[in-house]
C-alpha cells in the first residue's frame, strides 16, 4: 500500500482558513458579531465649535459701545462672542497630526526618521446673522493685526492677539465625548460674502481660516448647548 503524499505543509497550514480570517484571530463575519464590536460610530454633524475672542478685542467693542443706547447696541461680550460661535459655525474639522519625515541615505537605502511636526490652518464656516454681530468681531480681530489703511498694528505683542477655540465632539445622547484645543490661533483670512439678487432661500456664508500654533486634547467636559436632562 503505497504510503500518504507528503506536502511540506504543517498542519495548521493544511487547516483552511476562512474569508477574512487571521492566525490566530477569530474575525467575526455576521452583521450582528459586527454591530456589537463597533457599538456606535461618531457622527460628523455632533459638533460644536468655541471661539475665544483677544481681550484686546472685547475692550474695544466696549469702548465702541458705551455712548450707543442700550437698544441700538449690537456689541457682544465675551461670552456672547462664544456662545454666537457655537450656533453659527456650521462647519469646521478635528485636527490632522503631521509630523515630517528625514530620509538618510545609506548605501543604496533610505532610512526614515522622524522630523519636525507641523500644524495645518484650522479653517471655518460660518452662517451670518442680520446684525453681522460675529462677523464685525472677527474683523476688528483682524484689524487690531493690522490695520486697513496703514501698515499699524493696534495689538503692541504677539500674545495680544492670539487666542484660542475648542471643537466639542458630541455622542447620540447629547454627551460630550472628546475635545480639541487649538491654541494661538489668528484669523488670516476672511473671506468674502457672495451677493446676489438671485441667491434664494440661503442663509449668507463666509469662511474663516485661523493660523494655529499648536492643538492638544481639551479636557474640559461642559457640555455646552446640549440640552440639560435635569
């Protein structure tokens, strides 16, 4: 009786694997097994955002209303510039982390070390509203920078003009679920209002781009506009 084939092959190798399947790691195929390893999936539109205006900024918007009645004054405080913030900011991202890459040539090889990282501009999109009371911040923000006739700058140090902003990430019942701090951040770039007579049934828009020195994870767990279940 002539003896079995030998194949080479050990037998786990001989052991067939299925679809998906690696060594020594059970995956699960049905949709339920899915659905109770993933439990729920953030959702782009739980967000909000939290501009922090410079002192410098709400000093001025002080000064600029104290000879205006009261029910003409359209000048917003410092925690009614953030809380404007979170209700007309319609769009923004979480961060990207990028760090650069050294290549070191040897003999024939490239060998890649870690270099410097770099923070991207944090832009944002912004709904106007009718007294254009964030959008006026935003641009005396700019204009404490530099001024719209000269080459001045009202701010007389960096840090006058640098602030900082929070994106909140929020789950399915309304809880705060992670943070993002941007930190010394500028605004470089107000964009435009497009105008036009045909332009119905849309809320005026502008973008917004920040220069960002760095960002962290925020560890403050308010909540902010979600709604109190006391």
């Amino acid at each position: 009786m002539a003896s079995p084939r030998k194949t080479g092959r050990t037998p786990r190798e001989n052991k067939r694997q299925r679809p998906g399947q690696v060594e020594r790691l059970n995956v699960v195929q049905d949709i339920i097994g899915f659905r109770q390893q993933i439990r729920e999936l953030a959702r782009p539109n739980l967000f909000q955002v939290e501009i922090n205006f410079p002192a410098k900024v709400e000093e001025i918007f002080q000064v600029n209303s104290a000879d205006v009645p009261e029910s003409q004054n359209n000048s917003t405080s410092s925690a009614e510039g953030v809380r404007l913030s979170t209700f007309l900011v319609k769009a923004a991202n979480l961060p990207a982390s990028t760090v650069g890459v050294v290549e070191v040539p040897f003999r024939g090889r490239t060998l890649k070390i870690a270099g410097d990282r770099t923070f991207e501009p944090w832009t944002v999109t912004v709904m106007n509203d009718e007294n254009f009371l964030l959008r006026r911040k935003l641009e005396e923000w700019s204009r404490i920078i530099q001024s719209m006739p000269m080459n001045y700058q009202t701010a007389t140090s960096i840090a006058e003009y640098q602030s900082s902003a929070l994106v909140r990430q929020f789950d399915r019942q309304g809880a705060h679920s992670a943070a993002y701090e941007f930190v010394g951040i500028w605004p470089s770039n107000i964009s435009a209002i497009d105008l036009a007579w045909d332009s119905n049934d849309t809320p005026e828009e502008y973008t917004v781009e920040f220069q960002v020195q760095y960002w962290t994870y925020a560890t403050d767990t308010n909540t902010g506009n979600a709604e109190s279940t006391d």
